[in-house]
C-alpha cells in the first residue's frame, strides 16, 4: 500500500490542472542512501512539501552506519534497510522493485527539490511518448566555498546547454515509466559502491532502445554536496575514467550503442591542450623558450575554448570567482586527461567498468 501518513501525501485527489490521464498516474520516489544523516532530513521536508505529492517514498538505506535509519523513520516513508553496501546502482533497483508507482522518480538523500517539481513532471507526461523526463542542478547552493561552487555551476552549465531530448538519466532529478524501467532491466548491477556513470551508462541504453527521455529546465533540484579540492579533483578523474570506459564498451560491443554525454565539445577538446600545457612547463627548465611558449599557447587557447563556460561563472559568481576558475581549469583538465588515459588503461585489463 501506498504511504498516507503525511499531510503532504493524498491519495486520489485530483490536482485542477491535471488532465484524466495525469491524474491516474502514480509516482513513486525512490531515494538511495549510503550514511546521508546530514541531509536526508531536508530532503524528505522538501518532499512532503510538494504541491502535488508522491503516492509513496521509498527510502534504500545501503548498509548505513549513521543515523540514516532514524532520521528516514520520522517521515512518512517505506525504508527498505540492506545489510550490505551493494552502491547505488544495486541500492536503485532495490527500490524500484518494490515501488507500486506508474512513475519512478529518482533522487538522491543530497538533494532538495522545488515545491512544485512533481507537477511539472506530471505535464510531461501527458504525452504518451515521453518514457522518462530528467532535470538538472540548480545553480544556488548552501556553500561559499570555490571547490563546491565550481563542481556545482559545471553540472548547471553542462546540462543547462542540452536538447530537449536527451540520452541521458542523471538521477539527482529522473524519472521513467516503471514498465520501460523494468523493460530495460534497471541500472547495470555491474557497477559496485559509490559509482558516478551507472545513470550515464542506462540513459545510453534507453537512446539506444528508441525511448524518449525529455529534458526539463523547470525540474532545478539544489545539491547538498560540498567538496574539498582533493575531492573535486579524485571526482573528476573518477568520472573521466568511467566516461571513457562507457565509451570503449560501447564501441566494442557486438551490438553497437548510442552514445551521449553531456561534456561541451569544447572542454573535451581541451583536454589535450591541458596535456600539451604541462609538457611544456616540463621541458621549460631545458628549453626556456618552446617550453613557455608551450605553455602559454595551450593556456591561451583552453581559455578561448573554454570562454561560454567561465563568462557563465562571472555573470554567476563575479570576477574574483572568474578568475580562480580560469587559473583552476587547466590543471582540473590535466586531471580529466589522466582519468582518460586511466580508463583505456582499465579496458586493455580487462576492467571494463
């Protein structure tokens, strides 16, 4: 049975700007969670305060060690309790499996959703031939900090950019119709722990099965997630890495898959760039002229490629800002670059994910 404990969750109530078809329609939210008692609270406040509220919500605590138990019991929620860490992936289909919803809505205990999200949501599905609707990060957060400003602006401004159509299933904010999730066999159980590309990996399959999955710019959630510098670097390495791992499978399989990626061309191509810049401060002390010169043309020419990206943070964050990106951007590129080179290293091991 669907949970109805909380004010904010009705059952059967017709919304007034729904159609017959929207308001038949179920929505499940599933919500992975790995030690999350520092945010899980104000996500669960913000989804008991939506305009139009889930049928039920299933929390998936993965194995925590925390208060995560607790702090789910005191909302009006299903927790399924694992006793292994499986990760997310696995902790993601354990939810589905149990969710009665028409739709499935993926978040993560990190993340605060606006009031009116699910409403939003419930209009795209009016049309029968959207399978899934996703959003996107917004750009506000609770933290100053460069490190989780930088991360958090770059998600807003990769995905802010995309078609309205899209390949992709990041699931701080995605949905899908159960019987397509279900059809597709869910996300690939061979991803293990905190992985950062098994929502990539399933919206590829989805593209490739001819699913059409929209995307919303409405759907802003707020990330709770703060990071050190070492994290953000050790993150997008990791990413990197798994980006290209996709890639080669995708490219090496019997039958081949669509890829999407939400990286701009322009930051892929300066990932080279970034490479050819560090060479050059390599072989400045033995070549002071070429080395420099090195240097200073790839420098150049990330900053030219990478111009839509950083104007994006000065208008958001202002100069100061502006210029801690643009001194940062190269070597987080040189890093992307190493996470590359890592995960065709993986692939030639046999390590494909």
């Amino acid at each position: 049975m669907f949970d109805s404990h909380c004010p904010a969750i009705r059952m059967g109530k017709r919304l007034p700007d729904q159609t017959e078809n929207q308001s038949r329609l179920r929505i499940s939210v599933v919500i992975p969670v790995h030690n999350g008692e520092r945010t899980l609270a104000q996500c669960l406040a913000a989804i008991c305060q939506m305009e139009r509220p889930p049928d039920e919500v299933i929390v998936v605590d993965d194995a925590s060690t925390d208060r995560t138990a607790e702090i789910a019991s005191r909302f009006p929620c299903r927790i399924v309790r694992l006793t292994e860490n499986v990760g997310a992936a696995r902790a993601k289909n354990r939810g589905a499996a149990v969710a009665q919803g028409d739709i499935l809505f993926f978040t993560d205990a990190d993340v605060v959703v606006p009031p009116q999200l699910l409403t939003w949501l419930l209009e795209n599905y009016a049309d029968e031939t959207v399978t899934g609707v996703v959003g996107l990060l917004g750009t506000e957060l609770p933290y100053e900090d460069f490190p989780s400003q930088f991360k958090n602006l770059w998600m807003h401004h990769t995905y802010a950019r995309l078609p309205a159509y899209v390949g992709l299933f990041y699931t701080s904010a995605a949905s899908i119709r159960r019987a397509a999730f279900a059809a597709e066999g869910g996300f690939d159980e061979s991803y293990r722990g905190a992985s950062v590309t098994e929502d990539m990996d399933f919206g590829q399959r989805l593209l490739t099965a001819g699913y059409r999955i929209r995307f919303d710019r409405r759907l802003e959630v707020q990330h709770l997630k703060r990071y050190g510098l070492r994290e953000l670097l050790r993150t997008d390495l990791e990413r990197a890495r798994a980006l290209t791992k996709i890639w080669l499978r995708n490219k090496l399989a019997h039958v081949p898959r669509k890829h999407f990626a939400s990286v701009p061309w322009y930051s892929a191509a300066s990932v080279p760039l970034a490479g050819l810049g560090f060479l050059g401060i390599l072989v400045a002390p033995f070549w002071p002229q070429g080395g420099g010169a090195l240097a200073i043309l790839s420098y150049a020419a990330i900053l030219a490629l990478n111009w839509p990206f950083l104007s994006f943070l000065g208008r958001q964050r202002g100069w100061r800002f502006f210029l801690q990106a643009a001194l940062f951007l190269p070597p987080d590129l040189f890093v992307s670059g190493l996470g590359i080179v890592a995960g065709f290293w993986d692939v030639m091991r046999g390590r494909r994910y």
